[in-house]
C-alpha cells in the first residue's frame, strides 16, 4: 500500500503576535517520494536517520480547523504527524536533496524548499515551517 504526504507550508506573519502561524499552502500534491520521507520525517526507510520524526502537530498553529478536518478524515491511516523548520531544512538540504543514485533527483521538493526559502526573506527563516502528516 502506498503512502502519501499531506500538510503545508505555515509562517509567522506578525512579529508582535508570537503565536499566529497561518497556513500558506497545501503540500498535498508533492510528489510521493520514500526517501525524502524518510530523511524528512522518519516515514517508510527505517534505515535512515530523519530530521524531524514524530513531533506531532505543533501546538500553536492557527488553522486548527485543517487539522481537525485532515486527522478526522484520515483517523487510523493518518499518522507520522510532524514539522520542520525552514532552519533546519536550510541547515540540511545538501543532505536532503542528496541523490541516492546518480538519476535521482527532486525536482518538486527543491522547489518547494525555494519557496520557503522567498517566505524566509521575507517574514523571517525562523517564521516559516513545514506540518506534515502521512497516510497508507
């Protein structure tokens, strides 16, 4: 059975409110790639040492109703609920977009990465970060 990604891309937009993230986008469409899983997240390759494995939702996110709507939905086959931030991605993209064989590549997730990358310059790298969960 297949597993897919779901979740999106959140920021902080408002240096006086500490606690509002807002959802920018959805990640639902990315591409299923095990291995970015598993080096994201800890999901599907055992063998390989993630970033940022079982955190859970983060606590102070501000579209709790997606949250609700997406855990519900997905109840039992939701699951590997996480979060990384664009500083971590940032500090471990070489490791991230690393080609397990020389034809691999990841065309979508670097994208992605270079997008939170322009909401860094623009809200603060440490104001940007990707919820992520999974299903079966």
């Amino acid at each position: 059975m297949g597993c897919d990604i779901h979740g999106w891309v959140e920021i902080k937009p408002y240096n006086w409110n500490k606690e509002y993230w807002n959802a920018v986008f959805d990640i639902d469409h990315l591409e299923r790639n095990y291995l970015m899983f598993a080096r994201l997240f800890g999901v599907r390759l055992a063998e390989i040492k993630a970033i940022a494995p079982n955190r859970g939702l983060p606590p102070n996110g501000t579209h709790d109703d997606w949250r609700k709507i997406d855990t519900t939905y997905w109840e039992a086959d939701g699951h590997s609920h996480s979060w990384i931030s664009l500083e971590e991605i940032i500090t471990n993209e070489k490791i991230l977009l690393e080609p397990k064989l020389p034809q691999m590549s990841f065309p979508k997730w670097e994208m992605l990465f270079n997008i939170m990358k322009e909401l860094g310059k623009v809200y603060g790298v440490e104001n940007v970060r990707l919820v992520a969960w999974f299903d079966n």
